[in-house]
C-alpha cells in the first residue's frame, strides 16, 4: 500500500502485543520460543505502531515469577554506546583530555545474563539477576551450579588456597553468565541462540540445566569502600587472585609500551589502536568460545563511583558495525499513534542481524525529504544496536547491481494530508506528521488508553473501554469518574458483579505525583522522567508547570524547546478537563515537599574520594532527600564539591577551583545538611 492510504493497524497491535507477552513469559522463564532477534522485531514494529502501549510500559525488565527480590551492591546501570569509530574518537579524545585520564582499559563485551554475586567474609550469600537495574530476582541455588561462580574466596575448585586472594572481602562482583557455543551445539541447538538458552536457563525454577552455564566476570566493589580498588587493572587482578573466570582485557597503552610510563602515550595513537584492536576482534569474534557483541573501554583510573553510575561518563559500549543490507523500497504506509503519523518502509524481504526484515522506520517526513527517497529505490537497511530496522539513506550505486542500482521506475513517496479519524488537514513539522485537533477522535482514545495504562486500571480492559468510547459515553478521562455499576450492568455480556468490580477500580481513591498525573494526560513524548525533571528544577506544582515560560522550561536538562512547548501548551488546552478530573474527588495531586523539607534546593553536589564517616550513596541520596541534586562531574553550575582531601591536585578539584566553585571537605558538607535544617542523625 502506498501513499495516504490509512492501513487499519489496531488488529496488528492486538496480536502483537499478544505474542510479546506470551514470549516474555515463556522466555523468563526458561523455555524461549524465539530468537532475540525475532523477538526485538516483534517489539520493534508495536513501538512504532503503538509506542504507548501499556505492553512496552510493562515488559522490560528481567524478574520472573517465584524468585525473592534483592537489591543489588552494585547498580547495574546502562552505558553510553558508540556504533562507529568516528561516535568512538568523539569520546576517547574527551576522555583523554582529562586532567587525571590514566590510559584505557578495553575488555569483551559478552553477551548474556547480567548477574551479580554477593558475598560476605570471602563467602557467596546471595546471587541477584540484573532486574530493573536496583532490584532483581535472587537466584542463588541456580547461580551455585553456575561454572565460574566461586563459592569462597581464593579457594579453587579442589579446595586449596590461592594465593593472594583477598578472603575477608564483602561486596559484589559482577559478571555475564553466558552459554559456551560448544554447549549450545551440543545439547541446546533447539534453542534460538546461546544468549536465549542462557537467560532461560538460570531462572528455571528447578535449576536444571545451570551446570552448563559459565560465569565472566568483570567487575567488584567492596560493600564499604568506593577506594577499594585504585584502578580498573588492580581490580581485574583481584578477580583472577580470587578465582574467577575474567573478561579479556587489553590495556592502552600496556605497561612499559615503547619503554614509556603510560601517561606518555599520544591519545590519538592510543584511541587507533584501539580502533584497530576492535577490527581485528570482529574478524575473530565468529571463532571465540561465547558471544560478544563489541568491546567496553573505561578510564583505567576513573573514580570506581563514577564508573557504577546510571550511565558513566568515562565507560563507553564501541559496538561492532551494524549489519547492513540492501533492498528496494516498495511502498510506505503511515502508522497512525495518538496525534501522530510515522512512516514505515516496506522493502524486499532481506536477512538482517538473524531476521528476515520487510518493514523498516523512516523516522518522519523530514527525513525522506533529506534523503531524496522514491518508491522504487535502493535503499540501505541497517539493525540500529542490532534490534531497530531502519532505513538509512540510499544504497550506494552498484549495490544490487546496475540493472537495479541504475534505473526503473521511481516515483514520489505520497505524504496523508487529512486525517483519517476527524478529516482535519494533517499539520506536517518536518520532524512530525500530525492531526492538530484536540477533539480528534483518535487523540481522545489514545489519551483513555494511556491514561488507563499509566494509573494501571487493570479491571478496564481494551474491548470494554472501546465500546464505552464507541457509544459516545467515555469521551474525555473526566467521563470515568461519573459512570455507575448500573450502566455498566446493562452492556451486554456485563454481569453485575463485573460491572461493580470494574467501578471499584476505576474509582480507587488515588494521590498522584505530579510526573504520573501529567503522564497520563498523554502529551505527545512526555513521560515520567521529563515531568520529573521539570519538578526537579523547581516547577513542582500543576499551577507552576502549566504556566510557566516555556521558553525558561526548555532550560531544563533534558527537556528542550519543543517539549516545552507541548507541556505547557497541552496543559493549558486540557485545564479544563484537568479541573474537571480533580473536581470528582477520586483523583488527587500529592502536595510538592514544603520548603522546609527541601532545604537544599536549587543547590547541586559533586562528590569525589572516598568518605570516611559515610557511603558515597548516603550522601548523595540524603542530598536528593532536601531537595537538592547530585552531579556526576564538575560543570559550571555546579555549587559544591565535596572532598575527603579539598587540597589535592586532582582533577575534580583543579577544575571546581578554575570554574569558582567551593571545594569542601566532609565535616563542612555534614555542618551544610546539619544547618539546613537536619541533624546528621536524622539523615543516616
């Protein structure tokens, strides 16, 4: 189909979302149907035709049912990826720059199952699968068959001692557990690959089939102790003296490269031979024993803390070269989610990253424009991280051969210029294709389901609130708030114990956060994390955010001009539903934290060096306790930064005394909390 033709996509995303959750269910726990690359598919092409569906909001993280939850030593965050060299120079030339860079440390980046093992004394207490990232499931019993997990310290497998292990140590160690290729082609090639049949291994509830998995390792942070390890090479070191199996690793520059101390090396010899050492890995990396899919480079002497961030700035993921194929592009279809129409390239079946793709995101008008895209033509697919199909730009000439490459018929890509729900003229933004009316009927639906999904309604399924919407009863998220159980008794197929149920939930007394209200109110692209930014710098009440100058809210980190625009601008189109939700008393705002339980903001921190009468974590969570913020580096707006040493010569420090920022040390940060209004006793 091409050009505006509407494409009717709501039975697509039914059984999309169908399937995604029966293979999410079948894959945690331990019996995986599909490849990952099958699965990433399936989920891809629901994010581009419904990217708010409550699906996508729910599925993610890797618990499953039946294991306890634990917190984990050390938080297992994301990092930040390059996908070619130039993304990688960009950083690695930054990096280098700094006044305390210590040379790179470059490992394999394995590709399995995060785990992190936690132990006490020298001694294994408890393993604790990645999960959301803070909390997964203990999995203990299964890791204890895992090969590579040691049991105690410095003890090998027949029992005697290693020499220099560290047998009192209390943190975590973290590492990949994977399945060896040999395994997989021995006795799990029913499987879709050795990545599946690892994740679905170690969370079986009978432990079977753990033996044959291996844990790497990687990483370790004491339980007390950020300075543990000086540097990332001691830390490897510590690893291997204590028995555990150890990414390969490779340091730049090694010690004594060219009889010169490491810091003598030129960063930009230091960044091309790392560029060439990951040429030469993705050669081999077909031939190595388990799977990797790129290499992780970290500042060899970062701050340990710094390193275990939500997202690091001195740690980065160079992933290999994206698979690439070319096809032709034979038609685009618009899919239609809430206010916005998406472009969708279908291309001749082609093998990409272990899947056949035929659909692929053109992101949005403006970037089939910039490429100059026809029907007709040979475009470049690529699997963007390996997961999303997108169409990249037009194949180079020659690529499918001349007789393809050089001629046939093209012809113009039709944009849709009504919609098709209300039949306004479509407003095209270039970076957007939108229906502008408020009261489109599409807007509206969209705006119960989000709300629905975000304050998690769950009697309130999709049929019975389409027929709502349908019969004109259910219009507006204000329209929930007055149904009876009587009226919904007498929908056929309406029991009047479902009917009374279903009232039960929707009317559930609820106090909202300010970032979950104005979520569910369904403003095109802003979600929890932006609003919460937004009460971060100080617009912490409904009145505040909605009017506010959006041109001082988009000087807000993360948030920018356009989303800016749309929250203010959708809050005060919407004031009068808003007024109207509030009004029938099941809804409530929590009320922002009073100054007095704040008296910390507008203020910002920066630790550095280890603390010696509290964790790093404590401080920085007691900081965001009083309403203050926690900064992973030293910038310019900074306010503190807080030392065990204020006259070092280190970095962190030098900087804060360039830019004019205070440098303090621990006793002054503690009398800081304790004049603003809290005892040090109250706080830890």
């Amino acid at each position: 189909m091409t050009g505006g033709a509407k494409t009717g996509p709501d039975e697509r995303i039914r059984v999309l979302e169908q399937l995604i959750v029966t293979y999410q269910n079948s894959y945690y726990n331990g019996e995986a149907e599909i490849s990952d690359a099958d699965f990433d598919a399936l989920w891809d092409e629901l994010k581009v035709l419904a990217p708010q569906s409550p699906v996508l909001a729910r599925v993610g993280a890797d618990n499953a049912e039946g294991f306890p939850k634990k917190a984990h030593l050390i938080p297992m965050g994301s990092q930040d990826k390059a996908a070619n060299p130039e993304e990688f120079r960009a950083w690695a030339e930054k990096t280098a720059g700094l006044p305390d860079f210590g040379g790179f440390l470059v490992q394999y980046k394995l590709d399995g199952a995060s785990l992190e093992l936690q132990y006490e004394k020298g001694r294994l207490v408890r393993a604790v699968t990645r999960g959301d990232g803070v909390m997964g499931d203990e999995i203990t019993p299964n890791a204890r068959r895992v090969r590579g997990v040691v049991e105690e310290l410095g003890a090998s497998r027949s029992g005697r001692r290693r020499e220099g292990a560290d047998r009192g140590f209390s943190g975590g160690v973290r590492g990949e557990v994977v399945m060896l290729r040999e395994v997989w082609r021995e006795k799990y090639r029913d499987k879709a690959n050795c990545r599946n049949a690892a994740n679905g291994l170690m969370r079986r509830k009978d432990g079977v089939g753990s033996e044959d998995l291996t844990l790497i390792t990687y990483d370790a942070a004491a339980a007390d102790d950020d300075g543990r390890f000086k540097t990332e090479t001691e830390k490897i070191a510590w690893l291997k003296a204590a028995g555990f199996l150890v990414a390969e690793s490779r340091e730049f520059p090694g010690a004594g490269d060219n009889g010169e101390p490491p810091d003598a090396a030129a960063p930009a010899s230091l960044i091309e031979d790392i560029i060439a050492w990951r040429e030469e890995v993705a050669r081999k990396r077909d031939d190595l024993p388990f799977d990797i899919d790129g290499l992780v480079i970290k500042d060899k002497t970062a701050d340990p803390a710094d390193l275990r961030r939500a997202r690091p700035e001195r740690q980065i993921a160079f992933k290999f070269e994206l698979e690439r194929a070319f096809s032709i592009l034979r038609a685009v279809e618009w899919s239609e989610s809430g206010a916005t129409y998406t472009p969708i390239g279908m291309v001749d079946p082609v093998r990409l990253a272990g899947t056949t793709v035929q659909r692929a995101n053109l992101n949005n008008p403006g970037m089939i424009r910039t490429l100059g895209l026809k029907i007709g033509a040979a475009v470049s697919v690529v699997k963007r991280g390996e997961i999303i199909p997108k169409i990249e730009g037009l194949a180079p000439p020659g690529a499918l051969g001349p007789e393809v490459s050089g001629g046939g018929e093209r012809r113009d890509i039709e944009f849709p210029t009504v919609c098709g729900s209300c039949g306004t003229p479509l407003r095209d933004e270039g970076t957007r294709l939108l229906c502008p009316n408020a009261a489109c009927p599409k807007r509206l639906h969209h705006r119960l389901e989000k709300w629905v999904g975000v304050l998690d309604i769950r009697e309130l399924g999709e049929k019975l609130l389409r027929r709502l919407f349908d019969s004109g009863r259910v219009r507006n998220i204000s329209d929930l708030y007055t149904l009876t159980a009587g009226e919904l008794a007498a929908l056929e197929r309406m029991g009047e114990k479902s009917a009374a149920r279903v009232i039960r939930h929707i009317r559930t007394k609820r106090r909202l956060p300010l970032r979950v209200f104005v979520a569910g109110l369904d403003l095109e692209g802003v979600g929890e994390l932006l609003v919460e930014r937004a009460v971060s710098a100080g617009y912490d009440t409904l009145d505040g955010l909605k009017n506010a100058a959006a041109a001082e809210l988009a000087g807000v980190w993360g948030i920018g001009t356009i989303t800016a625009e749309t929250i203010v601008s959708g809050l005060r189109e919407l004031s009068g539903e808003i007024e109207k939700i509030l009004e029938a008393g099941i809804i409530s705002l929590a009320p922002p934290p009073g100054e007095a339980e704040r008296p910390l903001r507008g203020l910002s921190f920066c630790f550095t060096g280890v603390l010696r009468s509290l964790k790093r974590s404590a401080a920085e969570e007691a900081v965001k306790a009083l309403g203050g913020s926690v900064k992973p580096s030293v910038v310019k707006d900074l306010s503190y930064l807080v030392t065990n040493d204020p006259e070092s010569g280190s970095g962190k420090n030098q900087k804060a005394r360039e830019l004019g920022i205070p440098v303090i040390g621990e006793e002054a940060f503690l009398a800081l909390l304790e004049n603003r209004g809290k005892v040090q006793g109250e706080l830890f």
